[in-house]
C-alpha cells in the first residue's frame, strides 16, 4: 500500500530533470502511481518543434496541440515546425527564436503552447497530481512558460536555481486572469533590472480565471527557506531542500570556494540545513540529495519533512526520455566501476556548479568539449546586458569567445563553459545536424550516487522502469542489521 504524506501532501517527488529527461512520459507513470510526476520546464518550445519536424511519431503532441485553447495558435505552429513522416536525418532542425526581454508575440505563443502540451500530456488519462520544474536562472521564458503549464492544469510549479520570491505573485496573477511578469537581472549595467510581461488579452486575445498551482520552492539552506516565508508576497507553498549530493545543479558552498585535490567544491558546515529551523515556518518541505534507499522516506519523516524528492533513480528508468545509449553506457560502466562523475565548478555558464558524467562522445569529457565549435543557437541562458549605445545585448559564457569578449565579457570567465542548451538537448536525441560538422554532443548530468542500480538494474537488460523505482523507495528500511 503506497502511504501518503502528512496533510495530503505527495510522499515521494519525481525530480524535474534536464532539457526534457523527465519529460511527460515519466512524470504520467510517477502520479499514476500515486506521487508526484514532474516534467522539466526547460526548453520545451525547442523540444516540441523539433519532435514536430521529426514527424511526432505517435501523433502525442498533435493530440496535445488539438487541446490548446487557441485552435489558431496550435495550427500557425504545426504549418511552421510539423513535418510529415520527419525530416531527413541530416537536415539542421529550424531554430525557434532566441529569449529576449520583449519577445515576439508568435515566440510566446509557442512557449506557452510547449509547456501547456507537455503538462496535458503528462496528466492524460489518471487522477494523479503532475508538477512542472523551472530554474529561477532563465527568467526571460518564465512567465510564457508558467502560464502554459497552468493552462493545462499543473499541480505544482518547482523552482529553483536562485531566489524565486516573485513567483508566487506571478501565479496569483494569472490564476486571477492578470498579466503577468518577474523581474529579470541586468548585467554589468547601470539599470540593475528589467521585466518580462505576459498578458495573455494580447497574446491571445483572450484571458480568464484558472485554478492556482502549489509552488515549491527548491532551496539549499534554511536561511534562504526564512527569507521567503517571512512575506506573503514570497512565501512558497512548500520547499524541495536540495543537499549537494543532489544531481545537475548545486548551490555553491558559502563562504570562500575551496576545491579538493581533484577540483570539486568542498562543502562545510555552513552548507549544513537546520532542518528544526525549516520545520519551524510551518510549511511541508521534502529532502532530495541521495535519498535512494529503504527507509530513506521514513528518515526524512523523522525530520519533520513530508518526504522525500529523487532524480537520479528515475533519470535511468525505461521512461526517462535520456537517449537508451547513454542510459546503458552510463550504466554499464558503474557496473564495471569506471564511471567518474565529477562536480564541475566551471561548467555551467550559470556560475553553479554542475554533476557531470565522464562519459566517451559527450562533452563531459575534455578533448571532445575541446573539438566542439562554440555557438550559441538556442540561448536559454544568454543574459541581458546594457551596450554603449544604451541597446540591450545578450550575451553568454558558452558563446564563442570573441563574441562575448565583443560583448563586453571577461574571457576568464567563459573558460571551460560548456554550452548547456545544446549538449543537454541532444541528450534526449533532439541534437542539432551541423552541415558539414559533427552534430551537437550530449552532456549527461546526474547524482554522483548511482548504489541503487544494484537493486534496480541488476538483471542482464539493465532496463528497470518507474515503478520499480517507487517500490523500492516505499521498501522499509534495514532494522537489527538486516540488509535492504
């Protein structure tokens, strides 16, 4: 019998991971069941054109798109993206607009149509609650993104990846039929910030009242947990407390960095969470960051926690949308303890530190990364910038270099950025072809603690599924010495 969390709230949630390894396939499979499913929010307007010029084998997001309360829109997007029976397999995909802090009309639309089919997809056909994951860092897609998702009825929203204290007014704003907006950051400028506005009468020519989702703020520290709750405007719904063993992006260690012989952060007891401070605000919080176990959901219970987040476990289940070579590679190699996964501090053009697999043909590892022409074609992460002339520019460390020394950026700082849009995109299979050059490589991230495979893919297929995962999780834990 599967237990529920205390006051309704879901025992166990499905991380949201990547460019589209959790998409809506898992996060369906994971609240069928009961929990928490969660798709990623990230890049879902480049996932969904270039399914679409693949052909939609299926014909899900067709049905999707069938769904969208604006016939028109949903008929504009499959004339521009859709391509009968897929293009040719070394045809470059057609690239969607760059973010931008005044995007066109039809680029919102798309993104507002993405993530509307993603989360309908996600809860088709079951009664189970479905959450959608974005990082705080890609503030320009945020508000199109959200109001998307709500449009097809997501239970939750996760953020994380910063400080996400304007989301809830965002969600109290659509749920209203308002427009709605956040603040994004400028960079090396005078004007320290700018905003984003969604209204959805212009966009769509049309706006109503919809149902509000839980929000979920994912936070690494109790101090950052106080901030929020103290102002109705910021306070969360609820928290995901993300220690660094957690997979993809990490809070960096406060104070000074300080890296291990083999430069990985090294994190203290300031990076410790005072969970009796947490329990104290009075909001449920679940704990992620190598929660994989027996027993692990009844600990965190025992903490005064609702239960427990997990990743990586579903990351590697049949229904994770990570290409099946890599799942394997990845796999395999544990198996035969060669696989290295290292916390690069230098990565991500975010800043954060990042989980990366060493794995052959992807850009985790160095001559490869080296070999691989920098560009910059999706720019989920480029950041607004005030040029000389007072224009806003965008610019990003993964960029080629010149370009962003152009740009007014430091080269220091764009050493060793590996391009998160296009490796993580193409580890889900959606790479972009380049005429003449090798398509994009992948860039595979995950926690560094892969024990569970013992248990979950221990069989000659290698191959576990979701459920699996959740039965596992749901096992009691070792007592008396006993083993789980």
């Amino acid at each position: 019998m599967t237990p529920t969390a205390p006051r309704g709230q879901p025992a166990i949630i499905q991380g949201g991971m990547g460019v589209g390894v959790s998409g809506w396939r898992l996060a369906r499979a994971v609240a069928s069941s009961g929990h928490l499913g969660v798709v990623s929010g990230v890049g879902l307007d480049t996932q969904l054109a270039r399914r679409l010029q693949l052909g939609d084998p299926g014909g899900h997001l067709r049905r999707g798109l069938a769904r969208f309360p604006f016939a028109g829109v949903a008929e504009q997007i499959l004339e521009r993206y859709y391509v009968p029976g897929g293009a040719g397999t070394r045809q470059p995909f057609r690239l969607v607009s760059l973010g931008s802090l005044r995007p066109a009309t039809a680029s919102v639309q798309l993104v507002v149509a993405a993530n509307f089919v993603e989360v309908f997809l996600a809860k088709e056909g079951h009664g189970g609650a479905v959450g959608i994951n974005y990082l705080e860092k890609l503030q320009m897609a945020t508000p199109a993104a959200v109001y998307g998702a709500m449009l097809a009825g997501v239970d939750y929203v996760l953020v994380g990846a910063g400080i996400p204290a304007e989301i809830p007014g965002l969600l109290n704003s659509f749920a209203a039929g308002r427009s709605g907006s956040v603040t994004v950051g400028m960079h090396d400028s005078s004007e320290a910030q700018a905003r984003v506005v969604v209204d959805p009468a212009s966009v769509f020519g049309a706006s109503a009242e919809m149902p509000r989702p839980r929000f979920l703020a994912v936070i690494s520290s109790h101090i950052l947990a106080g901030y929020l709750a103290r102002d109705e405007r910021t306070r969360p719904d609820g928290y995901v407390v993300e220690a660094p063993e957690a997979g993809g992006h990490n809070a960096p260690p406060r104070g000074p960095l300080v890296l291990d012989d083999a430069g990985e952060p090294v994190y203290g007891p300031r990076d410790t969470v005072d969970f009796d401070k947490i329990a104290a605000l009075g909001l449920p919080f679940w704990l992620a960051g190598g929660q994989v176990g027996p027993g692990k959901l009844d600990d965190s219970r025992a903490r005064g926690a609702a239960g427990i987040q997990v990743g990586s476990a579903f990351a590697l289940c049949e229904e994770s949308a990570m290409d099946p070579s890599l799942k394997r590679e990845l796999i395999d190699r544990w198996f035969a303890g060669t696989l290295r996964i290292r916390t690069d501090t230098v990565a991500s053009p975010t800043g954060f530190p990042l989980k990366v697999a060493q794995l052959p043909e992807t850009v985790g590892e160095q001559p490869v990364y080296e070999q691989r022409v920098r560009n910059c074609d999706i720019g989920y992460l480029r950041v607004p910038y005030r040029q000389a002339d007072g224009r806003i520019g965008y610019r990003c460390p993964a960029e080629p270099i010149g370009t962003y020394i152009r740009k007014g950026g430091q080269a220091g700082d764009a050493v060793g950025r590996r391009c998160l849009c296009n490796g993580l995109i193409s580890t889900i299979g959606l790479g972009q072809r380049r005429r003449g050059r090798p398509s994009e490589p992948p860039l595979v991230t995950i926690g560094q603690d892969l024990s569970f495979l013992h248990h979950l893919a221990s069989s000659p297929s290698r191959c576990y599924t979701a459920a699996d995962v959740i039965a596992y999780l749901l096992r009691p834990g070792p007592r008396d010495g006993a083993q789980g």
